[in-house]
C-alpha cells in the first residue's frame, strides 16, 4: 500500500470513529454534562432563593422583636399605670378614712367637752346650792326650786 492508500484507510477509519463518537459516545456525555450544568444552576437559584427566603425571615423576625419589644413597653407602662393609680387610690382611701377618723375624734371630743361642761354645771349648781344654803342658813329644797337651778345651769 502507498502512503496516499494508507492516508486514505486512516482518514475513513478516523472519520468513521468521529461518527460513531458523535452518535452514540457523545450524545450521553453532552447529557450528563447538561444535566450536571443544570443541577448546578438550580442549585445557585435554590441558594439564591434560601438567601432571599433567609433575608425576608430576618425581616420578619426583626419587625416581630420589635413589636414585642414595643407590647411589652406598653405593657410595663399600663402596669406601671395601674399601680400608680392603685397607690393613687389606697392614699385616697387613707386620707378618707384618717378624715374620718379624725372627724369622729373630734365629735367624740366635742361630746366628752359637753359632758364635762353639764357635770361642771351640775357642779357649779350644787356647789352654789350649798353655798347659798349655808349663807342662808336654812335648807334649800332642790324639788322645789328646780325651775330656778336650771335657769342657773344655764347662765353658767
């Protein structure tokens, strides 16, 4: 065989090598090949999507501490509240109640002051009886004369 026979036989041989890779070997590579590109772009997408998904729960997360923050600071403030007003109220009902107890304190002394000043009068009268007896020398009968000891209690 001479070189261009040889030449000849390689390039049909070489050609129909490049047709049987390209119809039955390179098919199932550029598959695999396309399937792997496309595993890893959904991948990317899938991490690009947990990245967002991850972002917006951040989001949420953070709005959500802030409105527990803010319920609870309005919560301590309606408590804080309430208790000022319970202190408010129990120094209202004390204050009352000392009221009370000092105008009670004062009728009673009021009532003892006018007891003292009946049994003084009570007193006075008996004393300016006997006193009035002795001058005169001769008893005075208190039956008797009631109308005039009263009259004396009261002008004392």
């Amino acid at each position: 065989m001479s070189i261009n026979a040889t030449l000849f036989v390689q390039a049909i041989v070489f050609l129909i090598l490049v047709w049987f890779t390209m119809k039955f070997v390179w098919p199932p590579i550029a598959k695999a090949l396309d399937e792997r590109a496309q595993k890893i772009a959904d991948g990317l997408a899938a991490a690009d999507r947990a990245k967002s998904e991850l972002t917006a729960a951040n989001q949420r997360v953070e709005k959500e501490l802030s409105q527990a923050r803010n319920d609870s600071a309005s919560r301590l403030a309606d408590a804080e509240r309430r208790a000022q007003a319970l202190i408010e109220e129990a120094k209202a009902r004390a204050t009352e109640e000392g009221n009370k107890i000092v105008a009670a304190a004062r009728a009673e002394a009021e009532q003892q002051s006018i007891q003292a000043r009946e049994a003084l009068r009570e007193q006075v009268a008996a004393l300016a009886v006997k006193g009035a007896e002795q001058i005169l020398r001769k008893e005075v009968n208190a039956g008797v004369h009631a109308d005039l000891l009263n009259r004396l209690k009261t002008e004392l």
